[in-house]
C-alpha cells in the first residue's frame, strides 16, 4: 500500500469539510477523486499531499506516518516521495523549461549535473524534448502543463497528485494530457491520485471515488 489514510477530518471554523474519511491507494494505481465544488476534493488531496493538517486522522505514505514527522522533516519527505501537479501550472517565469523541471531536485540537494540529465530526460518523455530553453510566457497552455507534470517527478515521488491538472486546457490538449498520465504510469510505474471534474479522465482511471459534502457517496 503506496498511501492509507484514515478517518480523516477537517473543519474550517464551523464549517465541517472532511467527516471521517478514509483513502487507500495501491502502488502503480491511477484513481479519480470527483464531486461537486464545496464537496472537500482539494482540501482531501491537500491533506493526503502533506499540504494541509487534519484535525483527526492518520495518514501514512510508504509505511511513514507523516502527520507526526517535524517541519524540516516533513518539507524533505514532500520533497522526495511526493509530487504536485495543479490546475495553474506554477512555474517560474524568469527560468526556462529545463530550469523549472531542476528546480526541486536542486532543492533536495542533487548535483546540477544530474538534476540536468533527469530532467532532461523528462522533458523528451512529456513530449518537450524541443522546447528545453523556452520561458513558459514562449509555451503554449498545454506545453506549460508538461513542463509541470516533468517537474513534479524529477524526484522520482512515490505518489503524484494532481488537482484539476487539465482544468484550464482547451479539450484537445486536454486529452493530450490525460493520455500522458496513463502513459507515465505504463513508462514508469507512476501512482497518481486526480482530483478532477472531468468525468472522459473519471472513467480513464482504475477507479473513480466520489464525495459529497465530505464524506464517500
């Protein structure tokens, strides 16, 4: 079991989000999260992504019981074990494509060199071998997406999650890119939890998951 989560709560002030919700994810799986807005999908991967606390719940990741690591700890097991892909693609615009993809193997502490080669070998696996030294503001919508999903696996994660990752495509690059993540999971064995609204990329997955006013439907 790559992740197990369980019993998971969440309120925001009175407003109760998460209502004991319990998630497993076994290794090399691809599963959608769907439900309506409010529903408590991001603020579930949020928390599942070591992002957000719960205010009940366990949650391991890889055996780790990574509620109870300590901040440095817990911002380097992120770094290392766990991947983010987002609706807006984050990147930073002073850098080249290549450059972004490095960025976080850099901060875990990898020689240059080969932050260089790993993520130029993603970069050929999106599909973006020819666009390296293109700024995002010099890459269309879909090819920005790439470049963040190469950059979200440049430390090999145990797990990648990715929230609404085609919500801003137009729908032929949007299925471009739900192809891609099937055939990272079939190139490298890539776990992946989506949380989406897209129902064509909901039934792509092994399983689809569904909550409604934050608990399991």
């Amino acid at each position: 079991m790559i992740l197990e989560a369980k019993h998971i709560r969440k309120n925001f002030g009175t407003l109760e989000v998460l209502k004991g919700v319990d998630f497993t994810v076994t290794e090399g799986e691809v599963v959608a999260i769907m439900g309506a807005s409010g529903a408590g999908k991001s603020t579930l991967l949020q928390i599942l992504g070591t992002l957000l606390t719960p205010d009940e719940g366990s949650l391991t990741v890889e055996g780790t019981d990574v509620l109870h690591l300590s901040g440095k700890a817990l911002s380097a097991f992120r770094n290392r074990r766990i991947g983010f892909v987002f609706q807006a693609h984050h990147l930073l615009p002073e850098f080249t494509a290549l450059e972004n993809v490095m960025i976080p193997a850099l901060i875990g502490g990898e020689e240059s060199k080969n932050a260089r080669a790993r993520a130029l070998e993603l970069l050929r696996t999106v599909g973006l071998e020819g666009r390296t030294g293109h700024k995002p503001s010099e890459l269309s919508g879909g090819e920005q997406q790439r470049v963040a999903i190469a950059r979200s696996l440049i430390n090999k994660p145990a797990i990648l999650f990715a929230d609404e990752p085609t919500g801003n495509l137009d729908s032929r690059t949007k299925e471009e890119i739900h192809r891609l993540f099937f055939d990272l999971r079939k190139q490298l064995g890539q776990t992946i939890v989506i949380v989406t609204h897209d129902a064509g990329l909901a039934q792509l997955c092994d399983r689809t998951c569904i909550l409604q006013d934050g608990a399991w439907l």
